[in-house]
C-alpha cells in the first residue's frame, strides 16, 4: 500500500513538472515592463556602500500586543515586526508595481496564466540555521485557511490548488487567471517556519511569545511600552541585490506613544528620532520647536503616489430613505465649501479629490474617450445623460464667506426631490424634518465637519456630529448605522483589488465589505469586472476611468482632500540617500520602507 502511494505521488509530480516547464526569471509585473534586469546590484533608492551601526528611536500609536504577525486576529502585529521574517517577493519603491525574489530566486507565469511557479532561494535559512522550503511555504498556507477567519475565503476564491513539486519548487493553479493584485499578495504572504510549531499548532494566534524569524532583525526586548529589534548578523539575505544599502541600523526601537501631544514633547525633548507630522497646524509650527541637544532638527517633505483616491471622504447610506435620490445627495455635496476649510484650518495644504483615483493614469478627465465610450454606450439607458456631456466638476468657492451661489444651487437640487422649507426647517412632503447625523470616530474631524453641519442649517437641515470609539466605529460601520460617515476611501496603486470590496453589489449590504454607502449598480459591477479581470493595464486604466465617472456622477460620496505628502521632522544623525524616484513607498508605512535606507553617520554626530 505504501508503495502504491508513493507510485501515486511520483506520478502526481512528474505530472506537475511535465505540463509546462518554469521558466524562471528574477522578477515580475503583469502591467509594466521591469525597470531592473536579472544582473542588478542594488535598487538606485538604496546606497550599497552605507555603513552599518549606530541605532534608530521612533514612536507609535500601535500598542506591543503580539508577535504573530496576523492581522484581523483581535490585535494587530508589532510595529517594526516585518523586519524579522523575510516575504517571498518585495516590491520596489520606484516602479509602480514591480516584484523582485527575497526568499525567492525565481518566479515563472504559464503561458495560459492559469499557474504560478516560485523557487526558493538555496541560501535561505531560518535564524536558527535551518534552510527556507516549501514544507513552510505549504504550512503557512494551510494555517493561514485553517486557523485565520479572513484569510480562507480570500485565498479559496482564487486560489485552486497549492502543490509542492520538491524543497524548493512549488506551483499555485488559478481558478481562473493570474492578475497583478495575485502576485501583490505574494509580498505580503506570512512564511512560517514549519518545523518550529508542533502538530495542530496556530501561528497565526495572537501571542507576545518571540517567534522564530529569516529577516534581518530579531527581537531582542520588549513590554507594552517598546520593542527593540536588533540586526542579525549573519543573515542570509545581507548581499542579495534587494537588500543591498537596506537594513543598517544595529538597533531599532519602537516607543508607544498613545497621544500625540505626548509624542510631539517626547521628541522636541530627543527622545526619538523622527516624527511624522499629520497635523498641518503643527508642521507650520514646526520652525518654532526649541532645540535643547546640539543636534540640527531638519524638516522634509515626500510626495508619493503608492496611495491614491480619496483620503478622506464623507459617505451616504444610501440604504435610507433620503439618500435614495441622487438630487439629495448632489445638493448636500455642493453645500460643502471645501475652499473655505482649507484656507481656514489646513493653510492651504490640501488638494480635493475630483476622482476616486486621483493622482494617477486611472482617474478620469474631461470627456469620455473613445475607448471609454466603447463601455459605456451599451448602458446608456441606465447612465445620466452627462456622464457623456460634461466633465465632472464641483463648486469651487472664492474660500470667503458663505458660498451662495453653491447653497442656491443645492436649495434647489432638494425642492425638485420634494423637500420644501417650513419655518427655517427642511421637509418632505409629510411635514417630516431632515435630519441627520454625520459620524466619525476621529477627535481632529471636528474641525472640518462644524462648518458643513453649519451650511446645512443654512438649507434648513438638522445635521449633528456623533463621535464614537474604535469599538463603536465597528459596528456602526458593519451594521451601516449611520447616515453618512466620515471614511477614508484611498487604495494602493493599481487599486484593481479594491474596487469590488468598495464599489460592487455584492458588499452592499451591511457586514460584508468596505461598500458602507451600498452602491448597486450594474454598470460599476461590469466596470470593476473588466478592470479586474484583464492584465492589461491599459484595458484597465480605460475600464477604471470609465468606472471613475460612474460613481463620481452617481454622487455617493462627498469627496473632501487627496492622499497628503509626508511630512517628517528628524534629528540630524543620518545619512539618506536620493530617494527622489521612490515615489511608491512611504517613509516608515509600506512594504519596503525608506526609513530602512538610511544610516546612522557618525562624522555628523561627532561634528555638533
């Protein structure tokens, strides 16, 4: 019997290895050629001869409860955590969707698409000396179904089979084809080391228990107030061309900072290094800042395209009954003067979100094309008339005052839907008032949300401000309580992923997805189809531009600013490299931070 199984099992891999042979290459992106060939040594964000040593101090909201590395398990990773166990693939900060071999060496795509071959680096070792194989490639995959809720039915909808060939050699079948937010998920696939969990063992489960990692950092202390990671000094993956010039720092510690006032004395005072200012009234103040080391405190800024869309946006339920009249949706979204809130309380910084991709080639832009005609023309009986007359745009007020000219116009949007005034009040037909209440869970969005509330009055409706905690927040938000929200709405670039968690019908009801205003609409669910479906980026960049116009029109958010430049203010121990062309990676956020990039200097330390 044994030997019949073993016949079987031979069979089953002469099979695997027969239908098609890999042709295995360093890299890979379906949408863009690689900027990198087979024989690079290092990418140009990176200095390959930046010195290791010295240490890094930065701060975070995240609190020190668990080492598992999972998310959605009740407690998010660590911060800092992904630098103790290496992903198969990273992506390069400056390509738009670029991914190169970590633990991997090779990747090979079938001709049909349909299959997904990945061989593993021979010199990957696990920080107990142990090599890297598939046998941890096929348990993490099996945990990852077995033990995580969110995990199995993401990967058991495209996922078909999971199959080992040998040590080093495994292929993923596709139910249907592979696109490019597929091989994306391979550089954020957990790889656990198989032989350190005994039989039935969860390692995803949320636990403060120091794993075993491959990355170039292990951790060495911890509490609920910090981690310190420090670097593995024979790490395997030192000399590979992705990791040339990164990883630096002999130490890095991670300080919990709950409150951010807190945080901005802790580090005027030296107690870290960087800080990432998200409060622009605080970075115009920054020039002020006391400086008691002799240490320079510089202050910069990085435009980056890796996230786009809507940072902020305000949503409707279309689930109730007002907001089922796209007239009442339109009117409330012209009676907000984002002008005037951004002159008053953002100085000026901010920049509105006229699309759901902006700040990209997917956003949409005057009038149809032709390609984008091609879409739509066979649904023109269920679009408005001037998704093809005219090109979207919103009021834009003198930043002065009250914007009349825009509140006219919304007064009369809400009478042709039948609300009329009574005594100061807006109501419908039954003498029933409008009310409603706009909810967040964000302190800061105060500011921003009083003076629309205050234009509502003006139309006669009773808008209030509900703030809620994190707890709250989730079920409000799965239970769709509310009647409209203030969300964020931005998505990595290329968003394809995204689009069917946030826009389609089948996440519009409550508890299933990131659909919180309830679109259903046909159209946007063909449109999300085709953008997900080609891996042409651009057969897609058509389809989103077309799909961009749907939901802009279909007024079912109020789009408020697009996705922000960092702002940073650091001490001047460092040395950075030009990372002026990694405009795909946040600082300390991301897959392949930048922060990772620099060095401690020593000549600048000893100099001051």
């Amino acid at each position: 019997m044994l030997q019949l199984r073993l016949l079987f099992t031979l069979l089953f891999l002469s099979s695997v290895c027969l239908a098609e042979k890999p042709y295995y290459q360093h890299g890979i992106s379906l949408i863009h050629n690689l900027k990198y060939r087979a024989d690079f040594m290092h990418f140009t964000f990176a200095n390959p001869t930046a010195p290791k040593g010295g240490s890094l101090t930065l701060s975070t909201t995240f609190p020190i409860r668990n080492f598992s590395g999972a998310w959605g398990m009740g407690a998010g990773p660590a911060p800092g955590l992904y630098r103790t166990n290496d992903m198969l693939f990273v992506r390069s900060a400056d390509e738009l969707s670029a991914l190169y071999g970590l633990l991997a060496d090779g990747i090979s795509l079938s001709t049909d698409q349909k299959s997904l071959f990945i061989r593993l680096n021979p010199l990957a070792r696990w920080h107990d000396g142990v090599p890297v194989t598939t046998r941890d490639l096929l348990f993490s995959y099996n945990a990852l179904k077995s033990f995580s809720p969110t995990s199995r039915p993401y990967l058991d909808s495209w996922i078909e089979s999971f199959d080992v060939i040998n040590d080093r050699e495994l292929v993923i079948r596709h139910r249907d084809v592979f696109t490019q937010s597929n091989l994306l998920a391979m550089t954020t696939y957990p790889v656990k080391p198989a032989h350190y969990y005994g039989r039935g063992d969860d390692p995803f489960e949320v636990s403060l228990e120091i794993p075993l990692g491959s990355g170039p950092y292990r951790i060495t202390s911890h509490d609920r107030d910090h981690v310190q990671y420090e670097r593995v000094e024979d790490y395997w993956g030192r000399d590979l061309p992705v990791n040339r010039g990164r990883h630096n720092f002999d130490k890095i510690r991670y300080d919990v900072y709950q409150d951010a006032t807190v945080a901005r004395e802790a580090f005027r005072k030296g107690l870290f290094d960087l800080y990432l200012e998200r409060d622009i009234r605080y970075w115009h103040a920054a020039n002020d800042i006391p400086t008691p080391r002799s240490v320079r405190l510089l202050k910069d800024t990085r435009q980056v395209d890796r996230i786009i869309g809507q940072q902020w946006s305000l949503v409707f339920n279309t689930n109730r009954e007002k907001f089922r009249d796209k007239r009442v949706r339109e009117a409330l979204t012209l009676a907000y003067d984002f002008e005037w809130q951004n002159r008053t309380l953002q100085h000026n910084s901010q920049r509105r979100a006229l699309s759901y991709f902006s700040s990209s080639m997917l956003a949409a832009r005057g009038l149809p094309s032709e390609e984008e005609l091609l879409l739509l023309t066979p649904f023109r009986d269920q679009i408005p008339e001037r998704v093809f007359t005219k090109a979207y745009q919103l009021p834009i007020s003198t930043g002065f005052g009250i914007n009349r000219t825009a509140l006219e116009q919304a007064r009369q949007l809400l009478a042709d839907a039948g609300w009329v005034i009574d005594d100061d009040r807006l109501q419908d037909k039954d003498g029933k008032p409008f009310k409603l209440d706009i909810v967040t869970q964000h302190p800061w969005a105060r500011r921003i949300l009083l003076p629309f509330i205050k234009s509502l009055g003006i139309l006669g409706i009773d808008a209030r401000l509900r703030l809620l905690e994190t707890v709250q927040t989730i079920r409000v938000k799965q239970q769709r309580q509310f009647d409209m929200f203030l969300n964020d709405i931005s998505f990595v670039n290329p968003p394809m992923a995204s689009l069917q968690y946030y826009f389609s019908s089948e996440y519009a009801e409550p508890g299933t997805g990131a659909n919180l205003g309830g679109i259903r609409d046909p159209v946007v669910d063909f449109l999300i189809e085709r953008a997900q479906r080609t891996p042409d980026m651009d057969i897609a960049s058509v389809a989103c531009q077309a799909l961009d116009r749907i939901l802009l029109w279909g007024f079912y958010h109020i789009p408020l600013n697009m996705p922000e430049e960092e702002r940073f203010l650091y001490w001047d121990n460092f040395g950075r490299p030009d990372d002026s062309a990694a405009v795909y990676e946040y600082l300390t956020d991301g897959q392949t931070r930048l922060i990772d990039t620099w060095w401690f200097d020593d000549s600048k330390v000893w100099s001051q």
